[in-house]
C-alpha cells in the first residue's frame, strides 16, 4: 500500500479504522493552493478579457471590412471561449475526480498558455474564432480552480474560500479591458497575445511547483467503495441540486442581460457621443468593482448563518437594486446602482458552489461543480441575447424590470429548495 494509500486510513481509539476524507487529506495544502488560484484565474481571465477593446480592430486586420460583420465576428469570437468552457466543465469535473485536481489545473494552464499565443499569428477570422473555442474546450482555469477551492477547503471555511477564489476571478475581468486599452499602443495587438500567452504561463508554472494534492486513483477507488458500503452515505437530492443549477445561471442571465443595451441607454441620458463608449466601460466596470468588495466578506457570512440565507437575501437585494436602474436620469447614478448591484451580486455564486458541493457525495464533487460552471456559462451566454430581445420589443427600461423579476423569483425557489 503507498504511504498517501496509509495516510488515508486514520485508526480512531475505538473501532474500525476511518477513511479520511479529501478535504482532511489536503488541509495542510488548501491555504496555499487558493493563493495559487486566485492567482491563476486572475491572470488568465485578464488574458481572456484584454482583447475586448481591440477585437474589432484585430477583426479588421484578418481582412474584414464591412461594419457589421466586424461586428458579427467579434461576437462570435468573443461568445466562442465561453461555449467552449460551458461544454466541456462536466466533463473536466469528472475528471478531476479520478485523476485529481492539479491534474487539471495544470491542463487548463498549459493548454491556455499555448492557444492563447497561437492567437497572435492568427491570419484569419475563422482561426481566430477557432482559437478562441479551443481556448474555451482545453481551458477552463478558473473553472478548475472552483473544483479544487471548493473541494479541499474545509467546510466551515468553503464559503469565505471561494469567495475570495471569486474576487481573484471578478478583478481578472475588471483589469482586462484596462489592460488591453493600453497594451496594444505599445507592443502592438499581435504582441499582446503573446504578453497574455506569458502571463498564463506564469500561472502554469506556479501551478505545475507550488500547488499541492494528496491525491491518487486507488484512494479514490478505496473512497468510492467505503461510500458505497456505508449506509451513511449521503443521497444526492436533485431538486435541490437542479434549484441551484437554475439560480446560478439566473444570477449570470440577469447580470449580463444589460450588457448589449447598455451604450444605447447611456445614451439616451444625455451622454455626448465623444464620450459615450468611455462612460458606458466604466458603468460595465461598476458591478465587478462592487462585488471585488463584498465576495470574501459574504462568504465568510455564509459560514456563519448559512449558504441559504445569504443566497436569498442577495437575490432580494439584487433583483431590488435591479428596479431602480430604469428610472436613472443620470449616467453616474447607473453606475452607483451598477456597484451596489454587485456587491449584492457577490455573494451568490460562492454560496451555490458551497451548497452544490455539500449536496453530493466527496466523489461526485468535480463532477458536479462542472455542472455548475457550466450553468453559469449558459447563463452568460443566454443572458446578451434574452435582454436584447426584450429591449427591442418592450424598451430599455423593461430589461431591469424583467430581470428584477427573475431574481425575486430565484428567491422563492431557493426558499423552497432550503425545505426539501
């Protein structure tokens, strides 16, 4: 037997020896493993995020010229990672429980690391969206890093971890787009791929020396069959699972609803047109920046009172805050709701990753935080489109209304999935 299979069994004074958990088997680890990926999903999400100030620009390049299809293939381009992130997650997660985590920490790293300069001599808009969907099938950094975050850490402590692992995530996508106004004007748009490629690589590296796992496939398999034999292991109850899976892509949805009408609404509120496109990145800015607050601070709240109880309330409050932004007449005061939203904002996805890892078995773990990460994907991806529909048909104003809706709603659903 190896010396991880041992550790594994822990003889207590009376009885049967006592598997240990995952958790317990890699608490002298999980402190420095989170530091590791707060610091991987940052730098690869600003990697991921940089290019969205110069995407049209690199389009044009790759010989695209009529206005609307640098339009149309920007989109795509931009959608195509988070499509290919949403659909491999399970997959991952599954995965990561039979082979381990770092295992695949150090995939997504590596494989981002490469495509991501790939990208960078790129000489047409088809590679460039086909990058940018291997970057999303082989990455998943931060995805990765919520399965090893949510798994290692205690479970007194899960919520306050992986709301800081959620703070690493929320600053990677709020200094992207500032990174990438200025990189390019200094070693030009090709270069800053090759500069996100080596920032990635960092990651990888740090992942590759620095991370720890006390992790082996026979332990697994010894995990698997004691889980199976013994009575007390926990049932999996999918309602509660399916209501969490449906608030966290409802939590994306509403979020990223606002996101193709919101330069037309700024607009509408008496913002120039010279200064229009700068005032409406810093109000998109503006959630992110609140939840960069609040994420560490709720899921530590969450230890102490309950994941339930803070999911509700943040879902009141967000879907509150969401009312007031229809009858804005200011841009500054979408912005300030746009804070406040997201500091309420904050504490749901680490609280749902919480409760989605408690509501399976210690096997199932990766597997059904992939599931979770692919929901809230499908969110991000759904959310753009239902929001301009319902901005073209009913007005701009009826966006808020409709998504303040929805996040009230969610919170009757959690309300009833707290009772089963």
């Amino acid at each position: 037997m190896s010396r991880t299979s041992e550790s594994l069994l822990q003889a207590p004074a009376i009885g049967k020896p006592r598997l240990l958990s995952y958790a317990e088997r890699n608490e002298d680890h999980w402190r420095r493993n989170l530091a590791v990926c707060v610091f991987g999903s940052f730098t690869t999400l600003v990697s991921l995020s940089m290019l969205l100030p110069f995407l049209p620009l690199y389009v044009r390049q790759l010989g695209v010229e009529a206005p609307g299809a640098v339009i149309q293939w920007s989109g795509i381009a931009f959608g195509a990672t988070f499509l290919g992130t949403g659909l491999t997650a399970p997959l991952w997660g599954r995965l990561a429980d039979r082979y381990g985590r770092k295992a695949m920490l150090v995939r997504a790293a590596v494989g981002m690391a490469i495509v991501m300069s790939l990208i960078g001599v790129v000489h047409s808009v088809h590679q460039l969206v086909a990058l940018r969907l291997l970057a999303g099938l082989v990455g998943g950094y931060s995805s990765a890093s919520t399965v090893m975050v949510g798994s290692q850490a205690p479970r007194e402590r899960a919520g306050w971890a992986l709301g800081v692992l959620s703070t690493g995530a929320l600053a990677g996508n709020l200094i992207g787009p500032l990174v990438g106004g200025f990189l390019p004007g200094w070693i030009g748009i090709r270069g800053t791929f090759f500069a996100g490629g080596a920032m990635i690589a960092v990651a990888a590296l740090l992942t590759i020396f620095v991370v720890k796992e006390d992790f082996s496939p026979a332990d697994q398999a010894l995990h698997r069959a004691a889980s199976k034999a013994s009575v007390t292991t926990r049932k999996t109850n999918y309602a509660v699972v399916a209501a969490l899976l449906v608030t966290a892509m409802m939590v994306l949805l509403a979020n990223m609803s606002i996101e193709p009408i919101i330069t037309v609404y700024i607009g509408s509120l008496g913002v120039h047109a010279d200064h229009l496109t700068r005032v409406a990145g810093l109000v998109m800015a503006c959630s992110a920046f609140g939840s960069m607050f609040t994420a560490a601070r709720l899921g530590a709240l969450a230890d102490r009172i309950g994941s339930w109880n803070v999911i509700i309330g943040c879902l009141v409050l967000t879907g509150l805050v969401m009312i007031p932004q229809a009858f804005v007449v200011a841009w500054w005061q979408l912005a300030a709701l746009r804070v406040l939203m997201g500091m309420t904002l904050a504490g749901l996805l680490p609280s749902i990753a919480k409760l989605a890892r408690q509501s399976v078995d210690e096997s199932k773990t990766g597997q059904m935080l992939g599931y979770l990460q692919s929901a809230q994907f499908s969110g991000q991806v759904v959310g753009p489109v239902i929001g301009g529909q319902i901005g073209v048909m009913f007005g701009l104003d009826a966006v808020f209304f409709a998504t303040g809706t929805l996040l009230v709603a969610c919170a009757g659903l959690a309300q009833w999935a707290r009772s089963r």
